[in-house]
C-alpha cells in the first residue's frame, strides 16, 4: 500500500512540472485584457523575408498542382 501512495505522489510531482508552463501561459493571457506579452503587432501587418518566401512557395506549389 505503501508503494502505491509514493508511486500516487511521485506522478503529482511530474505532472505538475509538465503542466506548470500551461498554466503559467494561461495566467499570462487572462491578465492586460488577454494580451499575454503587451502590445504586440497584429499578425500579418508587417513583411517580412521568410513571409514573402513561404507566399511565393505555396503560390508555386499550387500553380505546379493545377496544371496537372
């Protein structure tokens, strides 16, 4: 029986630690009006060299993808 309550106690301890950064994101985004980091840049405002690059990919994937 023993065994069982340190086996019981030694999982609360690793699910703890596993589910310590969830719960410290969700404290994060419930406070500053749900902006977890501030004032951040909407997503998408700005351009960028690696949002050009994937745009231009997937543009020439699915140009490949309709002429067949």
């Amino acid at each position: 029986m023993g065994a069982v309550i340190e086996l019981f106690l030694f999982m609360l301890i690793i699910a703890t630690a596993a589910f310590a950064p969830l719960g410290y994101f969700i404290y994060k985004y419930t406070q500053k009006n749900a902006q977890p980091f501030g004032d951040t840049e909407p997503h998408g405002d700005s351009s960028s060299f690696v949002n050009d690059l994937a745009e231009s990919a997937i543009y020439f994937i699915k140009s490949k993808l309709s002429k067949k």
